[in-house]
C-alpha cells in the first residue's frame, strides 16, 4: 500500500478511472461474446428448428388427409377419395419429406438425422400399405354378394 502513498491525488484518480475502463471494456467484450452465442442460436431456432416443426405438422396433417381419404374410399367406394389420397401425397406428405431431407443435413444432433431416414423408409411401406388397401377395397372379392 506504500506505492499509492507516493502518487499524487491526479495519478490515483486517473489510475481509478484507468481501472474502471478495463472493468467496463471486459465487461462489454463479454457481453459481446453472449450476445453473439444468443444470436447464433436464435438464427438455428428461426432458421432450422422453427420450419422443421412446422413441415413436421405439414407432414401429419397429410398423413390423417390420406388416412381420411383411404377409409372415405374404402367406405363408399368413389373415385374421389383416391384422387385426394393421392393430392395428400404429393402436395403433403412428399414435399414434407424433401424438405427434411435437405435441412436434416444441419442438424446438429445425429440422433436426429436417423430418425429422418426410419421415418423416410416407414414412409413408403405406409404408402405401400395404403395402395394395398386400396386395390383390396376395391376388388370384386371384396364387395359383398348381390
């Protein structure tokens, strides 16, 4: 403590307002930092996570269409429920599955992306199954005797 006895009232206080800057500046270097990590998360959320969400209910809305569309059809047996199993596909479901194909490769978390191909695989069998039911509904083995 005998160094600050030997410093006159001028050099103490500079040296106190020297002290307070580099306290100030780290501080806002470290802030910085954060608001750098926060950003970079919150573009992930926005640009990644938030539309995957969204095209995942995209995709299960399509699933209950088709499945709407294939019990319409198996039921009363018009032409039109195939025709909108069909849109289902191709305006719905599929365009889903693309798009998580292409933002799957960003995903973080490996887990993740090996769901996207069971689901991908489990996709097809499903669209299988439904044509296979189909074709069955409306076989003539199926419709009742007359």
């Amino acid at each position: 403590m005998d160094v600050f006895k030997n410093l006159s009232i001028g050099k103490k206080i500079g040296g106190g307002f020297l002290i307070t800057l580099i306290i100030m500046a780290t501080i806002v270097a470290l802030t910085m930092g954060k608001v750098s990590d926060t950003k970079a998360v919150t573009d992930r959320v926005a640009k990644l996570r938030t539309p995957t969400a969204l095209t995942t209910g995209d995709m299960m809305n399509g699933i209950n269409h088709s499945l709407a569309a294939l019990r319409g059809f198996m039921i009363l047996g018009k032409d039109k429920f195939k025709k909108e199993r069909s849109i289902a596909w191709g305006e719905e479901i599929e365009p889903a599955m693309k798009y998580m194909d292409k933002v799957s490769v960003n995903w973080t978390d490996p887990k993740n992306v090996e769901s996207v191909k069971i689901i991908k695989s489990k996709l097809v069998e499903f669209k299988q199954f439904q044509k296979e039911i189909e074709d069955i509904s409306s076989s003539g083995e199926n419709l009742p005797a007359t």
